[in-house]
C-alpha cells in the first residue's frame, strides 16, 4: 500500500454553502496502516470515494471537539457496520468522544436495535473502543508511532498529531494559533499539514456568514494561523513538504492558488500543496 494522505475535506469551519468543499478531514495512509484524522462533514463519502472499504476503518484520531472535526464520527461508524464493519475500531483523541458516541448511540437506538434483531448484525457498542490522548505520551496505531502536542486553540483543548512509521514522519497541525513549538514538533517530517487563513480575506467572510459579531473575528485571529505563520513553521522545522488545508476562507472567487501562494511565498520555498477535497499527497 502507497504512503499517502489524502485530504478529504479542506474548508475550515462547519457551515457549508453552495459550491462550497467539505469541513476537515484526512486519510493517512503510512506503513500499510490507514488512519482516519478527524471526522468533519462528508468524511464517508471521502473516504469511499478513495476507495476505501468502509468495514476495513480500524484506526481513527480526532484533533479537538469543535463539530467541524468530529460531527460525522458517529454515521461513519454507523455506516461502517452497515457496509460490514465487524472487527475493532479504535478512536484516539481528547477526552469527550466516548460521551459523544454513548449519546450518539441513544439517539440511533431504534434503527440499531432493528438492525440487531433484524438483520443480525454484530454489536456495534462492543466494536468501538476509545482512548483518551495524554499529550507528550507515545501511543501505537499499528506499526506507527503516534505523539500528541498541545497546541493553542482557545478556548477548546486540541492536539497536533505526528505519525511515524517506515521511516516517514508526517504531522497535522489540527487547529491552532500560530504556535512555535510545532516547528520542534514537526522537525524533519515528510509532510506538514497545517491549517490555514488568509487575514485580508475575514471581513468578507464575516458579511458572508451574517450571524456572528466581533466576537467570531476575534475566535479567527487568536485561534487560527495565518497562511504565512503556517509557512513560518514549515521552514522552521525543516519539512519536506508542507499542505495547507483547513482554509479559511474556502469558498471567496477572489480568493484562490494565486493568492495563498502569495500568503506562503516569503516565508516557504520548499514543495507545497493547497488543500482541495480529494487530493491525495504521496508521502
Ligand atoms: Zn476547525
Ligand atoms: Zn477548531
């Protein structure tokens, strides 16, 4: 199996518009292990349409519990044992996802407990198996290695992730402020995914969306990294390549490749890829 990732959905934040790409999340593939990163909106579908076999999911992480990351956890592994899922998940994250998938799980009782008596299908509650992710502490998935960091996302605790395996390093930023010591973190790694906005392009994103107050451009610029920040820490840390996705904005004509590429030009030389819904990176 190719080592890859594939950035499933590429906008950030949670509300979709027409035309617009899917909110976060990602396939990594490393070391013959798939690894689902964060489960925003229309992560089935990404993960279908790069051909993955819904029952082989056996690895998911999730970054932080902002919905944009996490809403679709629960029809994943729900459609998952609906298309055969029968051996173990195992879902790593901050504390919170088992209380999620417990409501979650009661608000589908009906339709689960149908499809148990009906059509005999496995215990769905016994397949998923959740871990909470202390920051700093190795864990296995498989044959990687995987570390967590706390990175700064106020006011939501999120972590930044590094797999190794095969000798490759790949590292997700998750959502965060521009925050040095990522560039430690993701030192030397052969692929940098980090999120992403472009300040000048905020104004109109904030009349675009028309329900928030100064108070969500404030969240934006304390919470988030600017295109040339995320470039910052690419160089920095010496990667070999570096992503952006998360994009902020995602969906404004006026902003497109031309202009993200002029966010990362002064601070970033090296082999770059601008996140869209269904790129696939080799690593
Ligand atoms: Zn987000
Ligand atoms: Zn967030």
């Amino acid at each position: 199996m190719a080592d890859f990732v594939a950035l499933l959905g590429t906008k950030g934040g949670p509300a979709i518009r027409p035309g617009s790409t899917n909110p976060t999340s990602s396939l990594l593939s490393l070391s013959g292990q798939r690894v689902v990163v964060d489960c925003g909106l229309g992560v089935t579908r990404g993960l279908v349409d790069q051909g993955m076999q819904l029952r082989d999911i056996n690895q998911i992480v999730i970054t932080h519990l902002h919905s944009d990351h996490y809403l679709e956890l629960g029809p994943l592994l729900h459609t998952a044992w609906t298309a055969g899922l029968k051996t173990p998940v195992e879902v790593w994250g901050p504390e919170g996802l088992a209380d999620y998938w417990r409501h979650f799980l009661a608000s589908m009782r009906f339709d689960i407990d149908i499809r148990l008596a009906d059509e005999g299908r496995p215990d769905l509650e016994g397949l998923i198996r959740f871990h909470v992710v202390t920051p700093g502490e190795d864990f296995r998935i498989g044959p990687l290695t995987v570390v967590a960091l706390a990175v700064e996302h106020p006011p939501v605790p999120a972590f930044a992730y590094r797999f190794e395996g095969g000798g490759k390093a790949v590292v997700f930023s998750g959502d965060t402020a521009h925050f040095p010591p990522l560039a430690e973190f993701a030192a030397d790694a052969d692929l940098l995914i980090h999120e992403a906005m472009l300040g000048e392009a905020l104004p109109a994103l904030m009349a675009r969306i028309g329900n928030g107050d100064d108070r969500l451009m404030k969240h934006w610029l304390r919470a988030h990294t600017l295109a040339s920040d995320a470039a910052r820490i690419a160089t920095a840390a010496g990667v070999k390549a570096l992503a952006l996705h998360h994009l902020i904005p995602s969906d404004d004509p006026a902003y497109g490749e031309a202009e993200w590429l002029a966010g990362i030009r002064d601070q970033w030389q090296g082999p770059f890829h601008l996140g869209r819904d269904g790129l696939r990176i080799d690593v």
